[in-house]
C-alpha cells in the first residue's frame, strides 16, 4: 500500500486517482507530488517518406486531395505555410492556398528550406 497521509486529517486511507489523490475519511482532495513512474514521451510525427516533422516546417502535397465540403482541390506540390502539429486524427494544422486545414501526414512530404 502507498504510505501517503491526508494533510488535512492525516489518516492514511487515500484513493490514488489519474489526476489526484483523494481522501477517504474527510474527502480532502490533492494533487501528489510523487514523480510519475512513466516517463514522459515525445510525439514523432513522420511525412510519407518517413522524415520527421515538427513545427515550423514547410510541407508538400504528394497527391490531389479534395477538400471535404468544397469543390476545390489541392493539388500536387501545393506547398503550405509553416505547419503547426496538434493532436486529434489530423496531424498537422496548416494553410495552404489562403484556406486554413488540418492534414495527415501521409499526404505531404518535408520541404527543404
């Protein structure tokens, strides 16, 4: 068992949450200063041809992609603004064409530059 105590009555029967760690007896809750025992880790994010993206980077097209709900198309070399990576089902968030978009990033390569 934790050797945790609750700083308000310091009974030690405590709940380890996610986020906190809880009280059982008063139902003071805390945030634990204990170091998490994962290490933290760095999201690598890689174009099609497998090179490492981060923000800042110039990306292009490798393929015609429609835009969902318009009828305009980006088409293959289209180079976009410095890209900005975010999380979600889309890798990248970017503009391309004047027209704000979030990407995969198994449709674009790494631009040098």
């Amino acid at each position: 068992m934790n050797n945790l105590a609750c700083p308000i009555c310091e009974m030690t029967e405590v709940l380890t949450r996610p986020s906190h760690v809880e009280c059982v007896t008063c139902g003071h809750e805390w945030q634990d200063a204990a170091p998490a025992d994962e290490p933290a880790t760095t999201r690598v994010v890689k174009d099609a041809y497998g090179n490492m993206l981060a923000d800042g980077d110039i990306v292009a097209m490798i393929k015609d992609l429609k835009l969902k709900g318009s009828s305009e198309v980006l088409k293959v070399g289209t180079k976009s603004k410095p890209i900005r990576l975010v999380d979600g089902d889309h890798e990248i968030s970017c503009k391309m064409d004047g027209i704000a978009i979030g990407l995969k990033a198994c449709f674009v390569k790494k631009v040098a530059g």
